[in-house]
C-alpha cells in the first residue's frame, strides 16, 4: 500500500498523473488472436511477452499507472470461450505480467491495476449473486498477483456496478471505478443502459470510491460527463477516452484519432483539474507519447 499512498497524496495535493492507453485493442493490433466471446483477453495465455511489451511501451511513454489485460477475463466471458476452468490462471497471469513489466521498467513506482469488467460479448449476463461470487475470487486472485489497486471498467448499469463494486472491495484494496457514458436523445448524459449520469454518481457517493473515471466513452462526449462529475461528484475524477469504432468484435484503427489531437482533447479536461488522465481502446503508445509531452514536457 505504499506505493498506492505515495501516489495518492501527489493527487491529493494537486497533480495530474498519466496512466496506460488501450491494452487490450493493443494486443489485437498487435496480432494477438481473439478468444471468442472473451475478445482480446487470452494474451496473457497465448502470447505473454507481446502483453508484457505493450504494459513496457506504456511506462516508457511515461504511464504511472498500468492496468492488466483483464477486461475480458470475467468468469462469464471465459466460460463462454470454453476457457472458464482457467479463470484464476488468466487472471493472475495478466496482473503478474504487467508487474513484470513494471520492474523491468524505469518506473518501479508505477501502479499495477486489476481491470475488472462485467461486459459480456454474448449479450447474456449471469445472476447479480454469480457475478458477485466471481468478481470477490477475481479480485483475490489479483490481490495476491500483487495488483496495488482495481479498476472497474465499463460501468454500463448501476445494479450490476453496485454489486461488482461490492464483491471487490472485499478483496481489501482500493476499488476505483470507470463508467462509460453516450448521451441519449434528449443529450442528457447516461449509462450506456441509458440510466442518467446523475443517478450512478449519486448511487455512488457512500461506497468508499477514491476515484471516478469516465472511461471507454467517446471523446466528444468527455466534456459534458466533467460538468456533472463537477456538479456531484466530490472524490478524485479521471478520463481515459476511446478513439475507432468496433465491427463484429474487432477494433477498427483507421478512424483512430490522432495522437496530437487526442492531446489536444487531454489538455482542455486537463484545465478541469482531473487527477489521472490516458487512454482506452484505440488510443495507441505513440498517443501517450505525444501526450507525455503535454504533461510532463518530454516525449
């Protein structure tokens, strides 16, 4: 827990922090094979020197923050890829190789995040009580990979973040929380379930939430989720945004944004005085270089 204190005071005092771009769209990119209805999750697995590179080329950039290739390790997800006997093995693995990276990095302080997603590639969900079962032995099993905290990813619903939410925190780690936003068609800001922004910011005021990212949603969007996070929210606010499109399970990249406007992005919600800031699917290592640039004042 020092490490994670140590970088919690600098934000507390004032500092903005980058974090990682897309691993798990990396990989693809990278030629790593999907697994099906597990999407980019099986890297740790099948190809682990390419998901150790990619948390490598992250620190380079200078991420102080890394988080594992696990949005697609879900219990569920691998049960429907045919992988669900391996689902302490992937997620250990993922968490164990971005440590890896990390000490083979010049970033020995950099943090190690668990991402824990309920996203279902199937369409189908399992009970709230299986998901809090599965998310309580995932998020031990990255806690004793050595994990320093966990990332939720892709909040879509308030019930299902609640109870994921939940079954993490029993883990004894700090539980940060991603929420992907679209607006719907009166332009007010949801949940991708279309449940009001409003509403989970406020569903998540009492539940022990250092930080509040918005996460996975299109960077166009970005600025609206910041005024209400800035109306009610009064924890540690973060943005990792994503650039491209996905068709049929796969990332498109010829749409990505490019690097230096992506920054350009990152630096208005920069002047908002948000505490960590990087990228989500799409956004690339030479994304976070440029942005590194902005941030630090070296590429």
């Amino acid at each position: 827990m020092v490490r994670y204190e140590a970088l919690v005071t600098r934000l507390r005092a004032g500092e903005t922090i980058m974090i990682d771009g897309g691993t798990g769209t990396e990989c693809e990119r990278r030629g790593i094979p999907q697994l099906e209805n597990a999407w980019n999750g099986g890297g740790a697995i099948s190809h682990p020197d390419i998901v150790r590179s990619i948390h490598k080329d992250y620190l380079e950039q200078g991420a102080e923050l890394i988080i594992s290739n696990t949005f697609a390790t879900s219990l569920h997800a691998l049960q429907a890829a045919g992988e669900g006997n391996r689902f302490d093995e992937y997620n250990r693995a993922a968490v164990e190789l971005a440590i890896e990276a990390r000490n083979a990095s010049n970033r020995p302080n950099a943090l190690v995040a668990g991402g824990i997603s309920y996203w279902s590639w199937t369409g189908q969900h399992p009970p709230l009580s299986e998901i809090e079962a599965s998310i309580a032995q995932q998020s031990v099993v990255m806690r004793d990979a050595g994990a320093d905290l966990l990332m939720l990813e892709m909040m879509i619903d308030i019930d299902r973040m609640l109870t994921t939410l939940a079954a993490a925190q029993t883990s004894g780690l700090p539980v940060w929380v991603g929420i992907s936003c679209v607006p719907n068609s009166d332009a007010v800001m949801t949940l991708w379930n279309g449940e009001p922004l409003v509403d989970a910011v406020a569903a998540l005021a009492d539940s022990n939430v250092p930080l509040l990212s918005i996460m996975h949603t299109d960077v166009k969007y970005v600025d609206a989720c910041l005024d209400i996070l800035q109306d009610h929210w009064h924890g540690m606010t973060g943005v990792y945004a994503h650039s491209g499109t996905s068709v049929d399970g796969k990332w498109v990249f010829h749409d990505t944004i490019l690097p230096k406007d992506y920054t350009e992005y990152c630096q208005s919600w920069m002047k908002r005085d948000i505490h960590v800031i990087g990228g989500c699917c799409g956004i690339r290592p030479d994304h976070m270089e440029h942005l590194a640039g902005a941030l630090y004042g070296h590429g």
